[in-house]
C-alpha cells in the first residue's frame, strides 16, 4: 500500500504564473562572417533558428560557458537567438561612460519592449509570436569580453581592452537572454508577443 507523501515542514514559496505583453521593436540578423548583426524586416526561422544566421544550428561547440566539457565538444545549441531590452542596453551604456549600446554590436537579434526587467525572465519562459513563433528562453546571456571589444570599436572607446573588461561589469544581468525555437515560423518588425512566465521557486534541498 502507498502511503502519502509528508509535506515538509519548509515547503518553498511558489509564484504563480503569468502573462505578459510585450511587441518586437526591431529583429536583426548576422547573414555574413561574424557576430555582428544588422537590421531586417523579418526573421525566417525554422528548428535550426535564424536561417543564415552566425549562431543558427541545431548544435553548437562548447566554450568558456561549459567548462564541465573540453573546448569544442559538440553539443546542443539553446543560444539560436539573443534577446534584449533598450533600457537595459541603455543601463549597460551609463554603466561604461558611453553614448549608447545598439543591438547590432553584441550580436541581439530581437529588441523586446514591455518586459520590466526583460534579463531576469525565467528560464522556460515561452515567447508566442502574434504570426506563430515560439520561442523558449533558456537563460541569461552573459556578458563576455568579446562583446565588449565590439562596443568599445563601435562606440570609438579609445581604449578597446577598457571596453571588453568593462562591459561583463556593467552588464551582468542586464544583457538580456538566449532562446530557442520551440516553434519555427516568421517573425517580423513591431509584432505583438504574448510572453508566458511559468510557476517559480526556489530549489533549497
């Protein structure tokens, strides 16, 4: 006979879910050498991501991310596309001594409004594109030297190696985030996006 759990006398604090509307203020893709987008009218993606794009697969090697695995272990690619918010990048800017961070020169490939606090959405948070996309983030995108390198350059930072160790500073968890396509389709510039925040806890073994 099954005998019932026991409820633990500490049981964790659970958040409901929730929605939340937001718009796609500008998609951008990288359809040549390098990280480095540029704006478009829309984003063709299939299960692969951004078709054409310099992070679309369906894997990708490890990096610096992964140091459980040796460097270039295959595996498989939850970083298909980048998301970021104006006011976040603009936090970023203030943080650096600079003007203005555009999206294009770390690589975002969406500018999402309407998401206070865009970079702190769970991971497992679905983005339901008014056309049919769906996308699921996976997680922050952390902000890294060579990122940095491309806004100091971008910006005229007269000091580059400044802008690289400057911007993982100034931008931690502010830099948005990394998804997946759950649901390919098209996705164009200014449309509506139903975001879904799942159930959220704290895990306290």
């Amino acid at each position: 006979m099954d005998l019932p759990l026991t409820r633990l006398d500490a049981e964790p604090e659970i958040m409901p879910a929730k929605k939340l509307s937001a718009c796609a203020d500008g998609v951008f893709a990288a359809l040549s050498d390098g990280f480095v987008t540029q704006a478009v009218a829309a984003l063709d993606l299939d299960f692969d991501g951004i078709r054409g794009d310099f992070h679309a697969g369906a894997t990708r090697r490890s990096g610096g991310r992964e140091p459980w695995y040796p460097r270039g272990t295959p595996m498989r690619n939850e970083r298909q596309i980048s998301i970021v918010a104006a006011d976040e990048l603009a936090a970023i800017a203030r943080g650096m001594g600079i003007g203005e961070i555009r999206p294009e020169w770390i690589g975002a490939n969406l500018v999402l409004s309407g998401v206070p606090r865009l970079s702190m959405l769970p991971a497992g948070t679905l983005l339901f594109f008014k056309h049919g996309v769906t996308l699921k983030v996976d997680s922050q995108n952390g902000p890294c030297r060579v990122a940095g390198r491309s806004i100091a350059d971008h910006a005229g930072m007269a000091d580059r190696e400044a802008g690289a160790l400057a911007f993982p500073k100034a931008g931690k968890r502010l830099r948005g985030l990394v998804a997946w396509v759950e649901k390919p389709g098209r996705i164009a510039a200014g449309e509506a996006v139903s975001v879904r925040v799942s159930e959220q806890w704290i895990y306290r073994p």
